[in-house]
C-alpha cells in the first residue's frame, strides 16, 4: 500500500521475514491505520533515498512490538515531548503532501485502547523509530461450521436488498485499500475506483453508479471541477456525490458544499460518520423515483 509513496522519493522498503505466525488482539482496520500513519511518515519525513525498516519481534510479556525505522532527520529530545501532543504537528505539515495520516495523538488512542503502547526512539542526524506494542493473543481456533456462514454472502440489512454500485475517486492507494475494507460491510455494495478526476467522470458516465466518493486533491482536475462536470452532465447529475477530503477547514467544507457534494466528510476517516453517510447516500439514491429511459425525457 505504501510502496508506490515510496518508490516516488527512491525509498527502499525493507519488511520482516516472519519466522512463524504471531497473534494480537485488535481491531484490524485500527491497526491498519495506525500501521499505514506510521510507514507514511516514516517515508515523508526520510532523506531521498533513504530507507524504511519494519521490524516485529515479542517485547515485554504478552506484548508484541512492531518497529518502524526511518533514516530521516531524527527527532530531538524536545520534539520527542510534544509528539503525541495534540495539536502538535512539528511544524512540518505546512509543506506536507496529502497522506492517510490519522496523526499520532489518533494512533496514540487507537493503540491504548487495544491495550496496547506506543512510542518512539530518536537520535537527531540518524533517524527515529517509531513503535508500536499490541496485546499477544493465542492461535485462533476455527470454530466448527464458521466456514459456511461466513463465506456465504451475509443477508442485507432490510431497505438494502438492491445491489448498489459505489464508485470511489481517489488517487492514495492507502485510502482506497482502507475503503474497500469498510465497504466490505455492506455485501451489497459494489465498488469501483479511478485513481483521477477524468477518469472518474468517464467511468460514472459508462457504469452509472448509485453514488461517488470523491477526493479533492487529484491529479489532473481537481475534485471540485469533476463534481461540476458530472452536474452539468444530465446523465449523472442525479448522482449524489460525497466529498472525502484531507482539506477540513470549514471554508472548504463550506465551499465544497456549496458546490454541490451532497456530504463532505473530511480525512482521516471516521469509520462510524463514514459508514453512516455511505448509508444515507445510498437510501437517498433508491429513493429517487424510476427514470424514464432517456429517449422519452426530452
Ligand atoms: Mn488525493
């Protein structure tokens, strides 16, 4: 998921070979976030060419550490204290590209409510390790019979029975691997993506989808310019079209409302908020009464 921001800034990304399997106890998509924070800035705040090393052994009793090493700048003991500070942002986000990062006072809380800690190591000129201990938990046991049920597909909810096709503009792997995990909730969600704004438009022209989430930040046209081509478009203006944004000012929640999305849910995702949205767009969509085939509207 990481290796394309990686590859970008000539980063090499060197990840364990596990001797055997381990087990903790957490909640994966938390983790995942944690995890994808934790590598993306390892990479964003390197040296060009540098290197990003994961390490995972047992820490103390019960616990298991997953190391993440960077060779960037280091982090002095100052900056250390008021890492996981709120508000705290050390003054290098001004310049800083669009990322996944849910910030360490998230990962921080994320973390200690698994039970588990979190921390860092740093020396200024050689680079920091940042860390993570989750609770060890034992080899799960396939329980007789889960096989079935769980592979089947899961019953809708009611008002849910329609498949529904979502379609997601986004250009960050991260975020897409992470959507389709939430999405995958909802059995009766197809999803499709296009990692750019063209791309995007042309694929809901061709696929009709019951609804879009769209980024702001993308390559070629933005998020905005695509949203006015699919209103001006009188096959896909009906589409109700959410914004996902790392741009969370209220001026461009405001703005970007007033341009049309019909939510703006801003980034990190808030799984909860999210998945509720997802929801109301999708009942507002099936609620739109049948169209006549396109011949007979004019
Ligand atoms: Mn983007």
């Amino acid at each position: 998921m990481v290796e394309p921001q990686a590859h970008k800034r000539g980063i090499h990304m060197d990840f364990p070979r596990l001797e055997g399997a381990s087990y903790a106890n957490g909640d994966r998509t938390r983790v995942k976030q944690v995890l994808i924070n934790l590598l993306s800035n390892a990479i964003k705040y390197n040296r060009p060419g540098g290197t990003v090393t994961v390490h995972c052994a047992s820490g103390s009793p019960g616990r298991i550490r997953i190391d993440v090493t960077d060779t960037g700048a280091g982090l002095g003991p100052e900056q250390v204290k008021q890492l996981f500070q709120p508000f705290n942002r050390l003054g290098q986000e001004a310049n800083a590209e669009e990322g996944t990062g849910i910030g360490l006072v998230l990962c921080k809380r994320l973390v200690e409510s698994m039970g588990g800690a979190i921390g860092v190591e740093s020396v200024v000129g050689e680079g920091s390790v940042f860390w993570i201990d989750l609770l060890l938990a034992g080899e799960p046991h396939p329980v007789a019979g889960t096989d079935g049920p769980l592979s089947a597909p899961r019953s809708p909810e009611p008002g849910q029975e329609k498949d529904c096709i979502l379609l997601y503009v986004e250009d960050n792997p991260a975020n897409l691997m992470l959507v389709e995990d939430l999405v995958a909730r909802r059995p009766n969600i197809r999803l499709l993506s296009a990692r750019d704004g063209i791309t995007g438009v042309e694929l809901a022209r061709a696929r009709l989808p019951d609804v879009i989430l769209m980024d702001i930040n993308l390559p070629g046209i933005s998020g905005l310019t695509a949203l006015r081509m699919l209103l001006d478009d009188r096959a896909t203006a009906h589409i109700p079209v959410v914004a996902l944004s790392a741009n969370a000012m209220s001026r461009d929640v405001e703005k970007g409302l007033e341009a049309g999305f019909f939510r703006y849910l801003t980034k990190p995702i808030k799984v909860d908020e999210f998945m509720a949205t997802l929801d109301v767009a999708f009942k507002h969509a099936n609620s739109r009464p049948a169209t006549a085939p396109a011949g007979d509207e004019k």
